[in-house]
C-alpha cells in the first residue's frame, strides 16, 4: 500500500485488472476520465472496487488463500533450514492485515476522495478490523519461531495508533516501522529489519517472504514489472505473495486502460 496513491474513487476501473481474481461484472468498466479522477466520486456512489471488497466472496476466499498458501510456503522454507538464524515474515498493514474498505466507503458517500487530513484522523480511531487470514497467519509465523515485521506508509506521527489498532485485532508485531518525513520508499526499512538497525532492537533477520497488495511492498518491486517477462514473476509465490486490492493503489498512475 502507498499512501500517495490512495484514490477510491479510480477503483472502477481497478476492479476490472483484477484478472487473478476472476470477479465477473455484467460488462466492462470504462476508465474514469482525468477529470473524473480530480473531482472524486458522484456524492453517494460507491465505487466498484469498494463494494467489491466489502461484498464479494472472491475477496475472502482469495485473502484466506494466499494467507494458507503463505503459511505453507513459510513453514516449508523453515523445516528445509533456509533460515540459518532468527527470521522474519513482512508484510505492508493496509489492505493487506488492515481493512480500510469503511474509510473509502464513507469519503465515496460524501463524494470526497483521499486527503492526508482524512486518513490520518480514520487512522486514530484505530478501529480497521483484520482482513481475512492475516492473524492467522500471523500466529503460525509466530508459532514457528519467526518474527513479524510490518512496514507501512502510514505516517509516524499515527504509528502508535497503527500499532495499538493492530495489537487490537490479534496481530501480535514485532516491530513496525512507518513512513518517516520523505520518500515513501520501503527498501531502507526491509534492509534495517535485515540488518538489525530497527529501533525496538531486533537481531538480523533473515526474511522468508513478504506479503502486500501494491508492487512496493516487495524488494524492487515497480508498475514496470506488469510489462516484464515471466523471470520478473519468478518470486511471487515463492517467498513474495500479492492480496488484492482494487481500490487504490499506484496501478492509478499506470498509462492507458
């Protein structure tokens, strides 16, 4: 997830690249226009990939399947030694442990869109409920011996709450690290939880798999790889796995339709 991108009501057309997800619509979404993306939703209207994400059976079964797919994947990976000391699972917080579908839905029935002010007051009311599989998966990681790393855009001056909303829901974290004024970028926090430079003290840790819904949850991760060959998917799966998330993110900024 990036905060930067976050546009609810672009998720019409979202919905529809949602291919691994094989959630049919009556006919196919046309693209907002450029101005439609600047002036938000109609007042009241709810974006496809907002109800989607509160209503579609293909929601939940996709997010309990990738979580059981990660799960096995990660417990294989240990029992087989990959790890040769403390390890640790990350994943990014929104849309990926965290629902944030109630924000979209009440800013899309006021006809407003994204705004920093917004979110970070819906992000003190620490009440995002847990998606489905995440605390699941995070007690098996647990259960394993492994650490749990989130590393989200969310803000710092609301990281105390994220971390409060996810201690709320079952999400027991080692550590979370937020986005500090500056880039969003999440490779120095993935090299920090690597390399032990985390501020809660943590050892190095080898990192078995990460877990997000935008392409910038993952090492090296950018919008170009959806026009790479297959070698670039070669990760995902294995120890990078994909939720998905039509709603927002920066497949917005992506050319074309």
């Amino acid at each position: 997830m990036t905060a930067l991108h976050r546009l609810p009501w672009a998720s019409a057309a979202g919905a529809s690249l949602l291919i691994f997800a094989a959630c049919s619509t009556s006919g196919p979404v046309p693209p907002p226009s450029p101005a439609a993306l600047q002036e938000g939703p109609a007042e009241g209207a709810v974006p496809l990939g907002v109800h989607w994400v509160r209503t579609a059976a293909e929601h939940r079964m996709l997010f309990e399947e990738v979580y059981r797919w990660a799960g096995d994947k990660v417990e294989a990976e240990v029992s087989e030694g990959v790890a040769p000391g403390p390890w640790a699972v990350i994943l990014d917080a929104d849309e990926t442990v965290l629902d944030n579908s109630t924000y979209q839905l009440r800013r899309a029935r006021q006809g407003l869109g994204y705004t920093p002010e917004s979110w970070n007051e819906w992000v003190r009311e620490e009440a995002a409920p847990a998606l489905p599989g995440a605390v699941t998966f995070v007690r098996r990681v647990r259960a394993l011996g492994g650490h749990i790393a989130i590393v989200t855009n969310r803000d710092e001056v609301v990281c105390d709450a994220t971390r409060r909303n996810l201690a709320s829901v079952g999400v027991a974290a080692d550590v979370v690290l937020c986005r500090q004024p500056g880039p969003s970028e999440k490779e120095s926090r993935f090299r920090a939880v690597e390399e032990g430079t985390t501020p809660v003290g943590l050892p190095p840790l080898h990192v078995v798999a990460w877990i997000g819904d935008n392409i910038h949850d993952f090492p090296g991760g950018n919008q170009a790889l959806g026009q790479a060959g297959s070698e670039a998917a070669a990760e995902f799966g294995g120890r990078f796995f994909v939720l998905p998330n039509p709603m927002y993110g920066s497949w917005t900024s992506n050319p074309g339709g």
